[in-house]
C-alpha cells in the first residue's frame, strides 16, 4: 500500500465502536485527538469495507454532475437580452 500510512487500525476501530454507546463521537474525537468527522468517516469506510452497499436512490450517493444539467437548459435566447443589456 502506497501513500499515508493506516492511521485507524483494527483495535482503535473495536474502541471506537465501544465507547459509541456511552459517548458521543465528538467526545470520542477528543479521546482520540481527532475531529467527530474523522471518527464519523473511519466508522462509515470500516462499515463499507465490510460489504455495506448505500441505497441507489439515496441523495448521498454519487455526484450529481450540475455542468450537464445547465447545459442542457442553456440557450443563447437566454442569454441574448442579459449581453444587450435588457
């Protein structure tokens, strides 16, 4: 494996997954000298890794590609009034 090296290992996730029931993740980002979104991201990559899939119809899923939907819609007739000044 090339890059950062595994900063959350097997053990830390098993505490993790502990202390979840008697804190909250921004106490335990704390224990841990790490932001709530860490502990949050680790938990939710663990979770996929282990064979979670997210539902395809979820809002969170994917990127929406917002370029193609503009132009799509574009039309110089939009446009044209804007560049005269009207």
């Amino acid at each position: 494996m090339t890059g950062r090296p595994k900063v959350w290992t097997e053990d830390k996730l098993n505490q993790v997954k502990f202390l979840m029931n008697y804190n909250s993740m921004s106490e335990i980002g704390k224990l841990f000298d790490t932001t709530k979104n860490a502990v949050l991201g680790a938990l939710y990559r663990d979770k996929v890794k282990n064979g979670y899939v997210p539902p395809p119809d979820s809002k969170y899923t994917g990127r929406k590609n917002l370029y193609s939907e503009r132009k799509r819609n574009f039309t110089w007739l939009s446009v044209y009034p804007m560049l005269l000044g009207y």
